[in-house]
C-alpha cells in the first residue's frame, strides 16, 4: 500500500513551511488523503493554535492503520475516513473544500496497480484535471491530481513525493499539471544520499503551489535543494514561463560541481553519441532459464553451438579489463552462457533432442507464457547482440557510480549493463590503430563521475542510473585529442543517414 510513515521531524519542517503560505488570520481547513496515522495533523496541531483549524478530514484505506489513528485522535476535531481516497467524492461547495492541504501519498509504482485500477484512475485524473497521465505513474502522481477537486481557490497544497517526477519520463504530465493548473510555488529537492527514507527506494522532494482561482503563468517559483527545509544548500528562483514540463527539473539546483553546460557549448563539444551506439543488453525474460553455468549446460547436453558466453552482473566482475581465452571466452571466475537458438520448433525437435527437452521443461515452468517470451517467436528466440568492447555498469551508488569495463572477450551482457559499439566514425580511426580503443577506455574512466551523474537520475538512497540516451549525451570531449582530424560535423551528418 506504499506505507511509509513521515518522520515526526519532518512532518514539522513541512508543516512550518506550509503555514508560511498561509494566511494568518483564516480559519484553516485541513485535509491529508494517505492519513497514515497522522504525522501531518499532528503538525499542524502544533503550529495551529486549536481554535483556528475549523476542521480537519483525512482517508486511510488500511485499517491496522486507520483503526489505530482513530483512537490515537479519538479526542481530536478530525474526521478520518476509513475509506480509498481515490474513490471518494470531493464536495462541490468551495467553503467545503480543504485550504491546507498536506500529503504524503502511497508509493505503489505503476506495475503494481491493476490495469483496471489503472484504468479508472486515469479516467478520473483526466476528468479532474484535463491532463492524461502516463501509464508508467506511480500512485502518488494520481493523488496529486485527484486533490485538485478538494483543494479551495487559493488553498495551498504540499506534496512529500519521490524526486524522480522531475526526471523520468511519466512525471512529464505531472509537471504539465505544476506549470498549467496551479501556481507552482517551491520544489525542494532532498539530497538524495541523505534520504529521509531509509527504507524506501526513492529520493524525496516537497512541493508547494496554491490551488487559484485563475492561473497566473507570470509568476516565480522557488527551487531548492540540500538537507534541509529551512537552510537549504542551493536556492534558485526560477521563471516559470522559462520551465518546460519536457526539461529534467533537478538540474536545476544541481550541486554547483555538477554544472550544466549552456546550450552553444553542448552543440560544440564531443558526445558518446558522436562515435558510439549505445545498447542496454539483452533482456532475455527469464535469467535463471535462459543463462546457464557450463555445468548446467553439460548437464543437459546443451549444444556448444546454441550457447553464447554472456558476462555475469557486474558485482562478479571486479577488474575493469576482460581479457578472452584463445576461444573468445572471458577469462573472469564465473563464467556463463546464454542459450541462443533461433531454430523453429520442428527442426530443434527433429535435430535436437536435448536441447528439445530442455526447451519443454520451460515450457513445464510456463516460462513461455512470460512477457518477453510471449511476444517473442519463437518464444526461447533472444535478441540479436554482438559483443562490445566497451561496457557500462549503468547503476551505482557512492560518487564514482558507473564503471566502465574494456571487454576483449566474445561475451555479450543482459541489461544490467550498456553495450558501446564504435561507430563506423570511430572504426575507421579503430581499423588504422589497434591501441586506440584502449587510449580511448583510458580517457573516459579519466572523465569527472559528476558528468554522468549530472545526465543520469538518481534515486532514494543515491542509487545513480544512467539510461542509454543518458549516456549518449555526455561529452568526452577529452577524446578528440587521440583523433586527429575529426569532423563534428561529418559524425553527426553521417549519423543521420
Ligand atoms: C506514504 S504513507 C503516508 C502516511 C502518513 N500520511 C505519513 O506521512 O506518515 C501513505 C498512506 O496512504 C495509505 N493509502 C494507500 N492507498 C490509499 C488509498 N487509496 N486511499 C487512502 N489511503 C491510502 C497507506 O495505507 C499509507 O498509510
């Protein structure tokens, strides 16, 4: 149910934040739809005195909790629902409606919600908002919008969601919402190595914005970021008519290490994309079926000619250069094979008996009822890959998170890496100068971690990722030294055709 409490602390620093907003003499009207049990009414409590909170409404939908914040506020001018907020109706009147709203909405990312939930969610978020989110959205962006019916005419709403909206592609919509329907007022952005959650894998951030009666795109918005509320490390006021829902909002209070290029100096410097094609590796759709040790191989009489040496996560590759024995087989400790025939079914069960057998025991585990597989023909059929000889271990934490690896080997990779082929640019350079490859593994482990952090995303607990596109923008302009003569303009023409 995407539990996870507010720290008391916490729920304090955003209530203080929020009653700033505030004005001073209205009676406020409070409501938190993912009531939990209350560290936000019990906030505002203590910021409120008593007689100015008209009243406070909050939903749960699970009871262990709802049962015990009723008796914990059993004496308190609040209504709690044990209701799903989702499905409730938001009144019509707007003396009825909340003017502070505080939330710290479930986490359930989108894989985990029914496509009929998902269904009506979107319905109703559209309904509500006119703004069709994404099906990759987590729970909390269909909170956040669903609200907009509850919150009155120049109500102030604050939001404890995980950072990445700014980001990935699904918060698109919800910055659409940030920039179209309501006046954005401040984004903070906790450090993301310093999350506020322990236990959930997401970097949090706070958002502010009043809900007004007519939206005025004129305005400023604050945005902030650092360990605290209060004394945040970096602080920037941002035109809003300059934000794009398309841009990555956390650049914007980037560390100033970390800093962005402008522009020009983007469209004149060397990238990844100027010489390399980037490819996450195979996504085979069962690992423990399709990837083999050599025992497991010979155990079941596996054919040397459907076997295609694939690297173990990089947690079992601890050198950054893999060498290949004299049959291009990495020389690393455990090796490993992935099971690659694209044969139909009747010739493997004519010509192959054991690897027929092996197929119909998947077949036994249902593993061809597997999404990947399903969509494959024939479903054990993997997709086409060549070895690289560049690698990238595109997920890390600390400060040097991405590794970059020299493979001499014919070993290919499943997604837990991206594969770095040279383009034709590149090979031509390659083809005259065997060394140059390793010149150019030399330089790029050379280039500053905070360049491929600054491209990539980050997530709670500083889990750092970097997707293909990610990497394909980061320069190495350092390169262009080792390739005398290179054209900019004849690299990027040619990957056009
Ligand atoms: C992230 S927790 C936050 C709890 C509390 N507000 C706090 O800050 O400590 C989200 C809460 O929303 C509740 N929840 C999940 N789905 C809900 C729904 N559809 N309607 C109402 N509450 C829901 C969960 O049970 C959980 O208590």
């Amino acid at each position: 149910m995407g539990q996870f409490a507010t720290p008391p602390q916490l729920a304090l620093e955003i209530a203080h934040a929020t009653k700033n907003l505030f004005s001073s003499s209205d009676k406020v009207r409070f409501l938190d739809p993912a009531f939990g049990t209350g560290a936000f009414y019990g906030a505002l409590l203590k910021i409120f005195p008593a007689q100015q909170i008209d009243w406070a409404l909050g939903y749960e939908v699970d009871p262990h909790y709802g049962t015990a914040a009723k008796s914990l506020w059993s004496s308190a001018n609040l209504q709690l629902e044990l209701k799903d907020f989702t499905q409730a109706q938001p009144p019509s009147e707007n003396s009825s409606k909340a003017n502070i709203l505080i939330c710290n909405p479930p986490y359930v990312r989108h894989h985990h919600l029914s496509p009929d939930v998902k269904k009506r969610l979107r319905k109703i978020t559209y309904q509500t908002t006119g703004i069709q989110l994404s099906g990759l959205s987590g729970l909390y962006c269909y909170f956040l919008l669903l609200t907009h019916k509850w919150l009155a005419d120049d109500g102030v709403a604050c939001w404890l969601i995980p950072g990445e909206f700014m980001d990935v592609a699904y918060g698109r919509q919800v910055k659409e919402y940030l920039l179209s329907n309501v006046d954005l007022i401040r984004v903070h952005r906790f450090n993301p190595s310093g999350s506020k959650f322990d236990d959930a894998l997401v970097s949090s951030a706070v958002l502010w914005f009043r809900k007004p009666a007519q939206h005025n795109n004129q305005q400023k918005a604050q945005f902030s970021f650092g360990d605290s509320l209060e004394l945040p490390d970096v602080v920037k006021s941002i035109n809003l008519s300059s934000l794009s829902s398309k841009q990555k909002w956390s650049k914007l209070t980037a560390a100033p290490k970390n800093r962005i290029e402008t522009g020009d100096e983007k469209e004149a410097s060397l990238r990844f994309s100027d010489l390399f094609e980037i490819k996450r590796g195979i996504a085979t759709g069962a690992n423990k079926f399709f990837i083999l040790t050599p025992e497991q191989a010979q155990n079941f009489d596996l054919p040397d000619s459907f076997l295609t040496p694939i690297l173990p996560s990089p947690r079992f590759v601890s050198a950054d250069e893999i060498q290949a024995d004299s049959n291009g087989l990495p020389v690393i400790e455990k090796r490993l094979f992935l099971l690659n025939c694209a044969l139909p079914e009747q010739v493997i069960r004519r010509e192959q008996p054991a690897l027929w057998k092996y197929l119909q025991s998947g077949i036994e585990q249902n593993i061809h009822n597997r999404y990947l597989c399903r969509h494959r023909n024939p479903w054990y059929t993997q997709d086409k890959r060549a070895p690289a000889p560049l690698l990238c271990t595109y997920m890390g934490r600390n400060e040097q998170p991405f590794r970059f690896i020299f493979n001499h080997s014919q070993a290919i990779t499943a997604n837990v890496y991206l594969m770095l082929y040279p383009k034709d640019v590149l090979q031509r350079y390659i083809n005259e100068d065997a060394s140059l490859m390793r010149e150019i593994w030399k330089l790029i482990r050379q280039i500053e971690p905070n360049n491929f952090i600054a491209e990539g995303r980050v997530y709670g607990g500083g889990l750092h990722k970097l997707e293909p596109r990610e990497l394909s923008n980061v320069s190495i302009e350092s390169i262009r030294n080792v390739l005398p003569d290179l054209s900019l303009n004849q690299t990027r023409q040619m990957s056009l055709f």
